[in-house]
C-alpha cells in the first residue's frame, strides 16, 4: 500500500505528513521531534490529535515541514494529522472536531500598501 501525504496548511506554514503503523516514533524533516521543536507547548500542539483519538503510541509520523515560524509550523502538523487521522478511521472525526483539530485557521498576515509604512499604519498626517 502507497503512503497517504495529508497537507495541513497555517500562516505561511505547509506541513505534509505521512502516517504508517509503528511504534510512536515522530520524525521532523529528518530530525527528531523533540529536537526540531523544542518549546514543550508546540509539542503538546502537535501531539494533540493524537493524545484525543488514544492513537499515540501506534503510529509512526514522518512530517515535512517548510515556511512560517516554529508556532505556525506545529499547528499545519496538527492540521496534518488530524486529517490523517480522520482517513485512517472516519469515527475518529466526532472527538477531533469538537477540539477544532479539523478546522484551518484562515488568518494570514495583511500585505503592506503603497504610501504607508505598514499593512494599516499611516504616515503623521499634516494639516499645514
């Protein structure tokens, strides 16, 4: 059987990640989870779906990640293993949804405009 890449996406994040039976081991771009994240709350993120389905220990992750920060990173892998989780088994989907483990966060960054320093911030305007 071929590998399902699932995408979860958030910021500028791009996370694809694979899900195989295993043992619990998690690889980040060819790192060790822990030592691609090392803030414990992106860990705790990440590990999420897996920790609500009681699925933590049976799966291999192998995740590659590109773009954004180590925050918006962790939740396009949540994103990413929800939905592969929700795959693997469609009843997995009542205790992930109610977590938003399913829903991407559409919020990106505001372009910078022409004439102002900033997305929103203006110049000092001057009467005289």
């Amino acid at each position: 059987m071929a590998d399902q890449i699932y995408v979860g996406r958030r910021k500028t994040s791009v996370a694809r990640v694979i899900l195989r039976n295993g043992n619990g081991k998690i690889t980040v771009n060819g790192k060790a989870f822990e030592e691609a994240f090392p803030q414990l709350l992106s860990r705790e993120d990440i590990l999420g779906p897996l920790n609500v389905t009681n699925t933590a220990g049976n799966y291999d992750v192998v995740i590659n990640v590109k773009g954004g920060g180590t925050t918006g990173q962790a939740q396009a892998i949540r994103l990413g293993i929800s939905r592969a989780l929700e795959a693997i088994n469609s009843d997995f989907r009542k205790s992930l949804k109610p977590e938003g483990f399913l829903t991407r966060d559409p919020r990106m960054v505001e372009r910078k405009k022409y004439g102002q320093p900033k997305a929103r911030k203006r110049f000092q305007f001057s009467k005289r």
